[in-house]
C-alpha cells in the first residue's frame, strides 16, 4: 500500500480516515544497531549527499501506516550495511521537510530515493520489502561495502579525501568548507608545505601508495623557530562542528643537519578558539580564554594512520563561521611539531558571504 501527499496544501492530515499509527521515529532498535540519520534540515541532507558516496534516503509521514509497516526491515539495512562516508541510510519526514520531497518529486509515502555521489540512482515507492531488499543488497555488493570486521578504517570520503580514522556517524567531512583565501599558518617552516597542504585530499606519503617523488614538494608542514604553530581557518558557510581529526607521521630521525632536540614530533597541546575575524598572535592566544584545549596522549594515535581523533563539545562549536587552532607543544619537548592532515566533521549550514575576513600574506592559503 501507498499514501500520496499533495504538496500545494499546508494540511497535514491524512485523507485516510483510520487512525494514527504510532510514530515512525519511535520504532524501537536495539543498543547496538546503526540507525539511520534522521534528517532536520535541507542543509544536513546536502551534506551527506556531498560526503558519502551512497545515499539511501527514506522519505515517510507520522500518519502513514505502510511507512511503519516497512521501518523494521528499513532500520535493518542500516543496521547492518552502513559505512561510514560510503553508504548512509537517512529518514526524511515530508511533513517537517517539505522542500526536500518536493525537490525530488516525492508524492507516495514510502519512497525510497538511492542516491550515488548526489545523483539519484534508483527510486522505490511503496512498501515493498522485498523490492527494498533487493535493491539495497545489491548496492552494497556492488559497491564492495560488505559488512565488516569491526575497527575498520575507510581511506577515501566520496570526495576523494583520505581519511585517517573512521568518520563519526552522522556527521559527514566538511573539510571543503574551508575558505583557501583565508587560510594562515603563523610559525610554519617554509622549507614544507603552507596552509592548504593540511587540506588536500590525497593520502600522505608518509604512509606510502603514492609517496611524492624525488624533488617534489613536501606534503606536511613543520613548525619553524619552536614548536607552536597556529592556524586559522575560515569557512564558506557556517558550521557545526562535531570533531576533528589530525594526522601526525614524524619520521622519529634526525635529518643529517638537525640536533636531537629539532626532530619533529607530534602535538600534544591543542586549543581551539572560534569565530575570531582573523588569525590570533600567539601572544594574543594566551590572553583569550580558548573555546576548547586539548591534551593527546601516545594512545590517542592510530598507529597505522597516525591520526588522533578530537571530540569537541558540540554545543560550543554550534555556529562556527572560522577556527583558530592552536598548537602549544609537542609530545616530546622537541623544537619541531609535524602536521600531515588535518579533517573537520559536523554539518555545513548557509553560506556566508565572504570578504570580510583579510588574508594577510601573499599567497593563498599560505
């Protein structure tokens, strides 16, 4: 069975006169399952769209009885094949977001949209289980997303970003959303990469599979006169900010020229300050309350990736429009800090008008 909606009424009342089921988002799941991500704004939906490679959208109503008749076998398969930027399952209320469904055509609850890199591949109305088996399953063998052993670690969004560590479910990368014009790294050392190398996609060459080639360029960057770097970065739109991850490969070597006390290392020390209009002195960090500090510890690094995860408080980081991070030290007490990549997870919002956030520098994104 089918419901229909028409969109050129406000109504959201059932023509059908049977009573309410009970509510779609109350279906109970267990402790353990993957649930799908329940959709709050046009905003968060792009998003996903643009971070995850496959996109199963289930577009449903609190009054529609087949849309609950099919829930269980619908949270199932997000239970059960959901990968982290490859395949996300997400619920779409028509009622609450009318200008999604009407942007994809959507009139009969259930309808279930298969998206691939934004692009609608496969459209299923009505509750049919076994239709939605069907071509959910397929996807996922076609797509190599298999369910896996647990503690796996993706290495490409669907951007093509490599990414050090699992992204954190329900929050897709943002990194894109970084504004290249406005990119500043005081203290770095010229003699390695700028700003944006923290920023690209590619996987580092210190883990090898596409290392860079005699005389190219360094893919990392170092901190120059100490160990403190810090780093500004303004958005496109503005942001919520779930976490972070920051990729550290130090080779632990001397270079031929270098003393000890000069290898670089990880960091350790880590605040973050948020919506400054420009980039902080390192002296005028120390006068402002940061937003967050964090302190990483030897275990926080994955050992293959070299990557550490940092949770933020997320109720602090809920209209961001740019970050300062700041570097304080290092895990060793060395002169040289070492950054291979740095990730940013939440959800984009508006665009902002930019222009009002000078790059001080000569090049971009130095």
């Amino acid at each position: 069975m089918t419901y229909y909606r028409d969109y050129s009424s406000v109504s959201t009342t059932n023509t059908n006169s049977s009573p309410s089921p009970p509510s779609h988002q109350q279906h109970p799941t267990t402790a353990t399952m993957t649930a799908p991500v329940h959709i709050s704004s046009k905003e968060q939906f792009q998003s996903i769209l643009n971070s995850s490679t496959f996109v199963v959208a289930d577009f449903h109503a609190q009054w529609c009885g087949p849309c609950h008749a099919i829930a269980p076998v619908y949270d199932q398969l997000s239970s059960q094949l959901t990968r982290p930027n490859h395949i996300t399952f997400t619920k779409i209320d028509v009622d609450e977001q009318q200008d999604i469904a009407k942007a994809y055509g959507v009139t009969a609850m259930p309808t279930f949209i298969v998206f691939e890199r934004g692009r609608i591949l496969n459209t299923i109305r009505g509750a049919d289980p076994s239709k939605l088996n069907q071509v959910i399953r397929k996807l996922a063998t076609e797509a190599g997303k298999a369910p896996a052993a647990s503690g796996e670690t993706p290495s490409e969004s669907s951007s093509g970003s490599w990414l050090g560590a699992p992204a954190p479910k329900g929050y897709p990368d943002i990194t894109g959303e970084y504004d290249v014009k406005g990119l500043e790294l005081l203290n770095r050392d010229s003699s390695f990469g700028v700003a944006r190398t923290l920023f690209e996609g590619g996987k580092p060459s210190a883990l090898g599979n596409g290392k860079a080639g005699e005389g190219a360029a360094a893919d990392w960057v170092e901190s120059d006169t100490d160990e403190q770097l810090m780093l500004f970065i303004p958005f496109k739109s503005t942001l919520k900010v779930h976490s972070l991850q920051i990729t550290s490969l130090p080779s632990g070597e001397a270079a031929e020229d270098q003393d000890e006390d000069e290898i670089p290392l990880r960091p350790k020390t880590i605040r973050l300050y948020t919506n400054n209009p420009h980039v902080l002195g390192f002296d005028e960090a120390e006068d402002i309350t940061p937003v967050q500090t964090v302190e990483l510890k030897a275990e926080d690094w994955d050992a293959k990736t070299g990557t550490a995860k940092i949770d933020l408080r997320f109720v602090k980081f809920q209209s961001v429009f740019s970050l300062n991070i700041f570097i304080v030290d290092n895990e060793g007490g060395s002169e040289k800090t070492r950054v291979d990549r740095i990730r940013i997870f939440g959800e984009a919002g508006e665009k902002r008008e930019m222009g009002k956030l000078e790059k001080i520098g000569d090049e971009q994104g130095e």
